[in-house]
C-alpha cells in the first residue's frame, strides 16, 4: 500500500509540481522495493501534454500494486509583447520606423511575433494614417496584439 500520493492536478507549463516520493508499506515485506516511471502522453502543442507519473512497489513474494498520478499540462496564456507603442504624430516624409517589439511567453521559447502596417488615405494627397499592428503567437494558438497609429 502507497502513502504519501501526489494528487492528480492540472497544471499550467510553468507550474508543473515536482515529484513526490511516496513510501510503501507491506505486511511482509518492511521494505518494498519502489520504481517510478513517467509517460508522456503529448496533445496539440509541445506545451499541451498529459505527464504520467508511475510508482510500482513490489514485495519480497513479487507482489506489485501501483499508484500513478495523472498531471494535465496545459498553455493558456498568451505572449507578452514588450511594450504598448503611443500613437504619434508625423508630418510629411518624418514617419518613424515601427518600434522593434519582442515577445517572451512562459511556455514558447520562440513565440511568432507579426508586424503587419496599414496605410489608409487621408482627405488631401499625401496625406494618410499608419496603422501597425504587432501580433504574438505561441505554439499551441494563444495571442495578445498592440496596436499604433501614426497621423
């Protein structure tokens, strides 16, 4: 018999709770011999899984009973972009360059970041309005955007 178990939980990527060490105890035997395994069984992105975690104890007559604590593992949040941009002003030919954001998301090393620029005409030649649109996106679909308007 097991004592000490983890809980099962569901988790996010940066919160997955460390591995327990449950003990055994046996009628018979004072000191089950104890293995632990995991399996992981993965989902619709690197940072969706389930984590099987697989303790065995066997006693000196090579009776087993097992425990396995099930962790879902999941990524719901979205990346974070380094700055909300201000909107601006420019006159004629003195449009700055877009700012050069990044993103950084707990469960994506690499989360995708879009820049995408929109210039719509104004009432007089020449003149119009920017829209930049900054898009980051992880790994299993989660995003958060910024928007600036230069004028």
């Amino acid at each position: 018999m097991f004592n000490n178990t983890p809980p099962d939980a569901a988790v996010s990527c940066q919160s997955i709770p460390p591995t327990a060490t449950p003990g055994a105890t046996d009628n018979c035997d004072p000191n089950p011999l104890i293995l632990f395994s995991t399996d992981t069984i993965n989902q619709s992105c690197p940072a969706t899984y389930t984590l099987k975690r697989i303790w065995k104890a066997t006693d000196v007559c090579n009776n087993e009973t097992q425990y396995i604590q099930t962790i879902s593992v999941s990524d719901t949040e979205a990346p974070l972009l380094s700055e909300d941009p201000s909107d601006l002003s420019a006159a004629c030919g003195g449009v700055p360059d877009a700012p050069l954001l990044t993103a950084t998301d707990a469960c994506d090393p690499f989360p995708q970041l879009d820049l995408t620029v929109d210039s719509i005409p104004g009432t007089c030649p020449g003149n119009y309005r920017l829209n930049r649109v900054w898009t980051a996106t992880d790994w299993c679909g989660n995003s958060s955007t910024v928007a600036q308007q230069v004028v």
